[in-house]
C-alpha cells in the first residue's frame, strides 16, 4: 500500500527544526503510512510570508499567530475545534487563545514565547548586582554596566522595535488597539514609552538597532561585553549546557513589574488544501499531546504545554528558563490580528526603528504609526 506523503514548513532554528526531526520516528511508529518531510524558511519569511502562499505547498505549518485574521478570511486552513480536544488550561499563558478567531480554533500551540529578559551570568557576577525586577533597576544597571565598559543589551531591528513598544504600552495598562477601527494608543502613554526604549538604548551598542531575536541571543552568548537585555522573544535553547557561554532568563523587568509582555511562540496550521486532512490531523493530534510536547523540550523546543513548563529535569537542562518567566508569560499581551495587520506590523516596526535612530521626530514618527494603523 503507497505511502500517503506530507510536506511541513517550519522556520530554520534548532529550536524549530531539531523537535519536529526528533518527533518523526515516534510519529511514524503510530503511523507507519504516513511520511513527513519538514522544509524551513529564514526567521523574515516566518514573521511575513502570507499563510495562503505556503497553504498551496505545503500541508503542514508552523506560523505565527498575527496570521490568524488573514487565515480566517481566506479559509486556507482547517478549523480545528471539532477535530481536536484543545483547552486553554492545558497550555501555558493565553497560547492557544491567541489561534482562536471568529470561533474557531485555527492552530494548534507547539511554541511557547514571550518578551522576557535575558542575562550573561558571569558578567553579572563581575559587576556584583541583582537581577534588575523594574525599569528603574534596569537604568541603574545601566550605569554600572558603562562604569566597567559593559553594555546593556536590546534587539530592535524593525518588528522587534514594534514588539518592545507594544511590550511597554501594555505593562504601563494602557496597551494599543487590537482594532484598526480604534486609535492605536493612548498618546502621553506613547510618549512615555518612547522615552523608556530612549533611555535604554543610551546603555545599549549601536548596533542593537540592527539585531533581530536571533541576532540578539548570539550577540549576547559571543560577546563579552552584553550583560543583560530586558526585553527579547525568548530562545531557550541559548541557556542550554552545550552553549559556550549559557545564557540565562528572567522575568521582564517592566515599569510596573513582569506584566504586559507580548507573547509569541507558534502554532501548527493544517492547509485546507490538503489532500489527506485525516493523515494531517492525525499529527496535529499528535504534536498537541503532552508526551510529544515533552518531547520536543528535550530536544531543543520550546514547548507551549504546561507540564514541559513545569517539568524539573526540563527546567534544569534550560538553566531554570521556564520557571524563572513563567510569571511573565502567564500575564502577556496578545497583539492585534486582524486581517491586514501584517502590513501594519512590517511598515510600524520601520518607522519606530528610524525614529530611535534619530531620523524621525517623536510627533512625526507617532502620526505616522496612527496613520498607518488606520489605513490597514
């Protein structure tokens, strides 16, 4: 009997690609006639590609939850509620509630993510403070960082510089819109928080401006001169033994303590263009399980289920990670999904990275932002 063939698309990251790999052969055991072939794409194309597009090749995909208003509208995905058994509490945060659009639930959580801040251990050890619990704690370390030629760490290339803001507005209780119908922000809040990512970057290299997620955690486990970021989408696998230099995560030291961050993570879609939606469901019920979300934290994922969370001999092998932010992500932020958003996120990172570059005023740079808000 012929094999039934899947194809996966997932984004091109240990953490990504290394769990999917080393479900296979416990998923092909169950399912000796299903084959799996996962492809990857860099992270730019995960955070921008159109779900429709990779819905025409592809059965399987990891994507990203601001998608979830473009999937809706297009119907290139299978809703999943009658399909699976899927609750809330089973996963950490509100993972799955940000793939639930409209009624139905469009993906199912196999990531979990969040803003939280990340530190070299041994660089703080040689300046001899705690780590920082708010944002006045964080200037403070700041300056002691400079006093001894160290830095302080941010990633803010285009989205991320969104994600910081959006970050910030929330933790001050006073988060954007999740509809374009609606102002964006309110502005003195805006403004405060401008001041706060300004304030930051005064302690921060140049070249925080041109790192992403990614860019940031090899900078800060490279570098012996990054001491702490307050705000990144965590990538726990840089905590990691096998890391030259383990890095180590905490709560998001906010204004108002770890709340508001905006979470991220992923979720598994099935295309509604599937030629076998039982085979592709299958693994959906598959990679939604406990056992197999286990599974994936042991090699290198970072799973959304609460019990990979809560597990000790996972959070030993991540340096404590998902202990130590499990405040954070329990209080996070869901950012805006309605269909059109994507082209607000990638236009709104841009114009608040030329901002903290200098070359755009806070009142232009804010008009701007509610404009493009407005015209999605």
């Amino acid at each position: 009997m012929a094999k039934i063939k899947l194809r996966g698309m997932t984004w091109d990251h240990r953490r990504a690609v290394d769990p999917l790999i080393a479900a296979q052969e416990v998923f092909r055991q169950r399912h000796p006639d299903i084959d799996i072939t996962w492809y990857s794409r860099p992270l730019s194309g995960f955070e921008f590609t159109p779900v429709e597009v990779l819905a025409k090749t592809y059965d399987l995909i990891i994507l990203d939850h601001p998608f979830m208003g473009q999937v809706e509208q297009s119907g290139c995905l299978m809703p999943l509620g009658t399909s699976l058994e899927l609750h809330d509490g089973d996963f950490v945060g509100p993972s799955l509630a940000t793939y639930r659009m409209a009624g139905e639930i469009w993906s199912v959580p196999v990531d979990a993510a969040c803003q939280v801040a990340v530190s070299r251990p041994d660089l703080m050890a040689r300046i001899g403070v705690e780590i920082p619990l708010d944002w006045q704690q964080l200037l403070g370390l700041g300056h002691l960082a400079r006093q001894r030629g160290l830095w302080l760490a941010i990633g803010l290339k285009g989205v991320h510089s969104l994600m910081t803001f959006f970050t910030l507005m929330a933790n001050l209780g006073t988060p954007c819109a999740t509809n374009p119908e609606e102002p964006l922000f309110e502005i003195q809040a805006a403004r405060q928080v401008l001041n706060l990512m300004r304030s930051l970057l005064a302690f921060c290299p140049p070249e925080a401006l041109d790192w992403n997620s990614i860019v940031l955690h090899e900078q800060m486990a490279s570098r012996d001169d990054l001491v702490f970021c307050p705000a990144v989408y965590c990538y726990a696998t840089y905590a990691e033994a096998d890391n030259n230099r383990p890095l180590r995560f905490h709560d998001f030291p906010g204004p108002q303590g770890p709340r508001g961050s905006t979470i991220g993570g992923t979720g598994l879609g099935l295309s509604a263009s599937c030629a076998h939606p039982e085979a592709a469901l299958a693994y959906a019920r598959f990679a939604a399980e406990q056992n197999t979300q286990l599974l994936f934290a042991r090699h290198h994922g970072q799973p959304a289920r609460h019990a990979a969370w809560e597990d000790q001999a996972i959070n030993d092998h991540f340096g404590c990670c998902y202990r130590d932010t499990r405040t954070t992500m329990d209080q996070c932020w869901i950012r805006p999904r309605y269909d059109g958003y994507l082209r607000f996120q990638e236009a709104a990172g841009e114009v608040i990275e030329a901002h903290l570059r200098g070359k755009t005023s806070e009142t232009a740079m804010l008009d701007r932002l509610q404009h493009l808000h407005g015209a999605t």
